[in-house]
C-alpha cells in the first residue's frame, strides 16, 4: 500500500485547500489504496484562478520569448530527470505497463513542452502592405498575444500526455493555466508543481485543483468568469456540458472528444503490417485511447486470416502488473469503467455475436482479483446499425466485418457521429491517398497507427472535436492573433 496524498498545487505551493474534502484513489491492478486525494470547491478554484490571473501581470507577463522558451525546456529537462518518479506514479494511478508508459506517456510529457518551446520561438506573423489613394499606403502585421487564464480539463487515460499537451502549447504561448486533473488520475499533475518550482516557472503561472466534474472542481473551474478559454479532453457528453459553461461569458473551448474509429484492411495490405498495427490499436492500453480502433472491416478475400490472426495475437496479450516486463496489457482505469465495458461485452453476445476470443473477466491470480480486468475482445457477426458498433466502448475490444467494394467501406466508415480517427491498409499507394481523403476524420493513418508527428494539425470532426491542436495550429486557440495598422 501506498500512502500518497495529492494536495493542490495553487500560486506556487501545494495547499490540502479550505474544504476539508478528500476521497480515495485506489490503483486499478488491484483495488489497493493509493492514498487521498484532496476535494477543491468553489473556493480552491477561486484561488488557484486568482493566481493564474495575477501571474499573467507578473514576471511571467513581461517575460521575454527567449526566456520562456528557456524555462520550458528546463520544465521538460525536469521531468526527464525525475523520468522513474513520473513512471511510477503514472502506473500507479493507471496500472498501465511500465513497458508501454516509459515508450509513449513519460517522453511525450516531456516533448510537449520542446516542441511548443520551438514552435513559439521560430512562428512568423502574417504582414500586408495596403496601398492607399495618398500613394503612401499602410503596413500591416500580426501580433500574438496570450489568451489569459486557461482552464485545463484532462482525462485519465493518457494523463501526463494529454495534461502536457495542453499546458505544453498554453505556457508556450504565454498564459497560464488551472488544471483539474482526472480523479482517477491525480499523481503526475501534482508531481508536476515540484518540477515547475525547481524550473523558475514564477508561481501562479501553473496551478492543479483536483476534484470530480459536477459540483466540484470541474465545473466550478469551467463556470469560472475568470477563466478566458477552455482545453478538454474527455468524453463527449462532457464536452457538450462544459460548452454550455463557456457560453457564459463568450469563452473559448478546443474539445478532443470521444471516437468510432474504423480501420480498412484491404486484400492487398502487407497482412503481417495490418495485425501488428490493429493489435495497437485495439488493445494499447487495454483500449483506452481515444485514437484506438472499434470498428476493423476487411476486405472479404482474407476476412477469415485476418480474423485468425488477429485473434492469434489477441490470446498472447500478457495481463498483469506493470512492473512485469513480460506484461503487455494492464486494467482498466476503474471497477466503474470495468461495468461500462462488460456491459458492452453482454451487449455484443445479447444481440447475437459471434465472441471470437474474451467477453468476460479474465481468470487472475489471488492478489489481483480486486483489479478492474477484462479479457481483449473480438467479435464478428454484428449489424452496422448495432450500439456496439455505434458507441464508444473504451475497452480492449473491436467488431471485424467483411467488406466488399471501397466505395462502400467508406460510406459504412462514415456512418458514425464521431470522426476522430481511421487506419487504413494497403499496398496500393493510389488507393491509400484516394481513401484517405474520403474518410471524415480528424487524421487517417495509412500503414501505421498512432504515428504522431507534433507539428501536425491534431483533432476530430463531428462530435469528435472542436479546433485543432499541434504545432502552428495551437496558436489558433492559445493566442490572440491582433492586427496593426499602420498609415504610413
Ligand atoms: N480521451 C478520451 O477521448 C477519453 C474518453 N473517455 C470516455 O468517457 C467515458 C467516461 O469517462 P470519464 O472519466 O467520466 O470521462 P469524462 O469526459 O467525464 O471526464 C474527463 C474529465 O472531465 C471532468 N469532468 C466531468 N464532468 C465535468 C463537468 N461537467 N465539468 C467540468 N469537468 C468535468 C472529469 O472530472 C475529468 O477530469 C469513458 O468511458 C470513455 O468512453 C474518457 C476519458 C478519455
Ligand atoms: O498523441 C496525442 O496527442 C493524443 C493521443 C491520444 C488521445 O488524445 C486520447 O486518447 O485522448
């Protein structure tokens, strides 16, 4: 057992806060008490908001651009340097594979806040010159400036990543932030206040309130007038109620919403290319990625291999511990998010599925039966139109379907109200570029999944999504863009 207590981390200094509220954070691999995490409420957010806001007129506002480029750098210098503390509390609070979070979430943590460093140092502003009648005319240009105060909501299934992702580009760009973490997730925000303190980063410019969403921290930091604009991770009923939040007071929100996310194997692809990259995307971090695929359809000539194969793959996942190197797949998140999930496993097989592998709770060993396990999951046989291939499930599972003509496989891919993500398989080049396009998505890899170059525009279309994120295209969201004109 761990005692770890997850305090807030307001103007610089960490605060149990005036509610005297905790509640629990257990770990997912066994249901063991990790330790308390404190409650924040109306007062908590008001602090932490009136810190960011006094922080902007402060020594971070007049700040120069190469200072703070500088400053971020030592913030991600910083996180590599505490890399196993990082590590540790990551697979505590999600049970993820040690082996999976040193590759992907703790680097990235870190590289949110490079690229957005570099990005903020090298981006140039547009600039016009107006003839005017007087022959003289009139120079315009850009000017970039911060937004303000941001409020940060993240979710647990990537925390660092995805938190970083957020605070990386908004720190970047000269604001500074509140962010309520998951309530699953509470140890690598806090963590993160120390390596802000050791880095310079004046206080207030980076402040956590931990809480839930309705009535508590969540709300009442997205409710908040002192709040400028609105980042948010998460499902997408959470997003239409945060946007109702915003609307008060005209603010601004970037939403990276929930998925459906297809994968389109054609008779063509390399095979052994196609189910390497569907394990991925099925059951990386037991399917809890927004990105991850649920719906596979295949072309029909090699259904069935690609079925045998996939399901071949699937039964040697390794479930276990993190700290197991041999373990490939972990828990999810919560018991709670464990019945979501089975509820969809009994779904499937009520409505006539074939369970081609899983469908139920896997059989643990004695001192991991209180964690919240389900067996990867592999079903053929059901209908487009059935709420298993409609809703996002957020689990080690995916529906494969036999196809037959591109144009069909395409419209049957954009049949969903998300449009977030696709993968498609194929050695014909041609047809790769011409299905690409054709996918209503927010990024379709071709050959690959989850291949992430941080320049690029990143988000979804439908209700997957409001903005884009990445690279240049952050700015959009975490600046101003104001205009000067000059007479000349
Ligand atoms: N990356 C993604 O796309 C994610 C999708 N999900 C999906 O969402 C489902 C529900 O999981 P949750 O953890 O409940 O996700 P959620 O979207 O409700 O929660 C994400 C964050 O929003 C906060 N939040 C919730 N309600 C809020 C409100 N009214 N105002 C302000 N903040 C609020 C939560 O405290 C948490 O920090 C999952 O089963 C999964 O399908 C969950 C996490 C990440
Ligand atoms: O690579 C990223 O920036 C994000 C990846 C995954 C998600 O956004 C998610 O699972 O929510």
């Amino acid at each position: 057992m761990s005692d770890r207590e997850s305090l807030h981390f307001i103007n610089g200094e960490y605060t149990a806060g005036s509610s005297g509220l905790t509640f629990e954070n257990r770990c997912p691999v066994d249901g063991s008490l990790i330790g308390l995490v404190h409650e924040g409420k109306r007062e908590e957010v008001d602090a932490a908001v009136s810190a960011a806001r006094a922080a902007l007129k402060g020594p971070w506002g007049r700040m120069s651009v190469e200072e703070r480029v500088r400053m971020l750098y030592r913030v991600a210098d910083g996180i590599t340097a505490r890399f196993d503390e990082f590590l540790e509390a990551e697979c505590l609070d999600t049970g993820k594979p040690k082996s999976l979070a040193s590759h992907i979430d703790i680097p990235r943590g870190a590289a949110n806040f490079k690229v957005f460093a570099d990005v903020i140092r090298n981006v140039p502003t547009e600039g016009f010159f107006l003839e005017t009648p007087d022959g003289a005319g009139a120079q315009n240009y850009g000017v970039r400036t911060p937004k303000g105060v941001i409020g940060v909501i993240s979710p647990w299934n990537l925390p660092l990543l995805l938190m970083t992702w957020k605070v990386g580009p908004a720190l970047a760009c000269g604001n500074t932030v509140v962010v309520k973490p998951s309530e699953e997730t509470p140890l690598t925000t806090t963590l993160l206040g120390e390596v802000m303190n050791d880095a310079g980063v004046p206080r207030g410019v980076f402040n956590v309130v931990h809480g839930f969403g309705p009535d508590s921290a969540g709300a009442f930091l997205t409710e908040h007038p002192g709040v400028d604009a609105i980042t948010f991770t998460g499902e997408t009923r959470t997003g239409t109620a945060i946007m109702k939040a915003a609307a008060e007071g005209v603010r601004d929100v970037s939403f990276e919403l929930g998925g459906k996310n297809p994968a389109i194997v054609f008779a063509d692809c390399d095979m052994d290319k196609a189910i390497e990259g569907t394990m991925r995307s099925v059951f990386a971090n037991c399917g809890q990625v927004c990105l991850g695929t649920e719906r596979v359809f295949v072309e029909r000539p090699v259904f069935d291999e690609f079925v045998a194969r996939l399901k071949a793959g699937a039964e040697g996942l390794k479930l276990g511990r993190p700290e197991d190197e041999t373990v490939n797949m972990g828990p999810l998140i919560s018991k709670e998010h464990q019945q979501k999930v089975l509820g969809y496993y009994k779904l499937a097989k009520d409505l006539g599925a074939t369970v081609v592998i899983g469908g139920g709770v896997p059989d643990m060993p004695d001192d991991l039966k209180d964690g919240a396990w389900v067996e990867p999951t592999i079903w053929t046989g059901l209908g487009d139109d059935s709420a298993v291939m409609r809703e996002e499930i957020f689990g080690p599972c995916c529906h494969i379907t036999p196809f037959d003509e591109e144009e069909e496989v395409i419209a049957r891919a954009n049949d969903t109200v998300y449009g977030l993500a696709s993968a498609v398989w194929t050695e014909n080049m041609s047809r790769g570029h011409r299905v690409a396009a054709q996918i209503d998505c927010g990024i379709c890899w071709v050959n690959s999944w989850f291949l992430r170059d941080l320049r690029t525009a990143f988000g979804g279309t439908k209700q997957s999504g409001i903005g884009r994120e990445g690279g240049v295209h952050s700015l959009e969201f975490y600046t101003e863009l104001r205009n000067v004109c000059v007479k000349l």
